[in-house]
C-alpha cells in the first residue's frame, strides 16, 4: 500500500517534477545522478559548433544544458531550453545563472505542444527522456519540424535497459516509452532519416539514440 503510494508520486514526478521531496528526490538521484551520462552523450551525438543554436526539451535539473553551453560559449551560438515543469525550471535557473545572465542561455516555462519560437531557428534539438510524456507525439514532432532548421536533426537519447527496469517496477505509467511509436509521429511530421542507434559512450556505458532530419 505505502509501495504503492511512493511508486505513484515517484511516477507523476518523472512525466512533471514538483517542488516536493520526491520532486527533489527525483530530481537528485536520477536526473542529475543516473540520467547524467546521458545528458552528457546527447549532447556529444548532436555534434554542435560554436555559432550553432541549439533547443533542449524537458532539461530537468539543466546538465544538458551545461554541457551544450561548452560547445558555444566561445562563438556566436546560443541554448534555449523548454520545461513544463516550474520546479526543474527553477534549479536549472539557478545552476546556469552565470550564462543566462551572459546571453547565452535562455530557459523557458513552455510545452513542446506549442513552442514559442519562430519558425526555422534551430540547428540542434534534442531531449533526453522525454518523448515518453507527450500527450500527442504527433503534434509535438510536428512542432519541432517547425522550428527546426532545413538539414537539422532532432535527437533523443534513452537508456533501454533503465526504462525496462523502470518500467517493471511500475514508475514509467504515466508515459510511453515506446521507440517505433515515437519515429512514426517523426515520419507523421515530415523527418526523413530516422534511426534507431544503439550506442556506447566514451566510458562504455550502453544507450539509444533516435536520429531524424528536417
Ligand atoms: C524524466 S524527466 C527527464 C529530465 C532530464 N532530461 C533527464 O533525462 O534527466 C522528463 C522531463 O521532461 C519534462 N517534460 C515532460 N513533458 C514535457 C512537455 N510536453 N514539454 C516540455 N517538457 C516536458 C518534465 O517536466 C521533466 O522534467
């Protein structure tokens, strides 16, 4: 019963993080402990130059978003992020406040729904654990076709092995991890090129990468 509980709010926090202590708990011990890697190698798979700009969806706690920060800040480049969650935009405010308040970070409370940028902006997108949340992965591809560059890829990165422990434990029911799903709401949208990589990083760790070009 108590199980039961916790494994509920450790679910709701992982599709919208609160400020709570699972939120925080969350946020500590998966997103910044064992989801770092993988922030770390989407980033690494995007390839980004310095004068590049560069979206992230659904940042967490923001260690993408640093990562991603490395590759521009001696350019002309810039790094937005999107979060629905107030809390995760908080900590990630917080951690990147130098580059944010250098220009060249921005972070925005914002659905990947309805993304409020214009039109043909971005050379890089990519998410990490995330596609899994959207209500309808159509109309979110979609969107990010939108605001994507010609020739730009979107990219998201996922441990299989984490997400299949994740979801026999019960944490993951509020959302569909389902890969084929999520490249064919990319192909509904007008990608071209989409692939399904197994990788490894620099340190051996395995993960998944989706790949697909505007
Ligand atoms: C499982 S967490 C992953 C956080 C981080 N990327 C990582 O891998 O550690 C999913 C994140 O995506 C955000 N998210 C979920 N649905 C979203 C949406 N529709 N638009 C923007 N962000 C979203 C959540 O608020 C949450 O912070």
């Amino acid at each position: 019963m108590v199980m039961g509980i916790i494994k509920d709010a450790i679910a709701k926090n992982l599709r919208h993080p609160k400020s709570g202590p699972v939120g925080w708990f969350v946020s500590k011990y998966v997103f910044e402990d064992k989801n770092r890697y993988l922030e770390k190698n989407a980033v690494d798979v995007c390839k980004i130059s310095k004068d590049d700009i560069v979206l992230e969806v659904g940042f967490g706690p923001g260690i993408g978003l640093k990562e991603a920060h490395m590759k521009i800040k001696d350019g002309k480049g810039k790094v937005y992020g999107v979060e629905i969650s107030q809390a995760m935009l908080k900590k990630a405010s917080h951690s990147l406040q130098t580059e944010i308040k250098a220009g060249k970070v921005e972070l925005i409370l914002a659905d990947v729904a309805k993304l409020p940028f214009k039109s043909d902006m971005f050379d890089h997108v990519f998410h990490c654990n995330c596609y899994y949340f959207w209500d309808d992965q159509v109309a979110c591809a979609r969107e990010l076709y939108r605001v994507m560059k010609q020739n730009a890829n979107v990219i998201a990165v996922m441990n299989e092995q984490g997400l299949k422990v994740a979801e026999q434990v019960g944490v993951l029911k509020y959302g569909n991890t389902d890969p084929f799903k999520y490249m064919d709401s990319l192909k509904k949208a007008g990608f071209h090129d989409i692939e399904f990589k197994k990788l490894k990083s620099a340190r051996g760790h395995p993960f998944s990468a989706i790949f697909a070009k505007k």
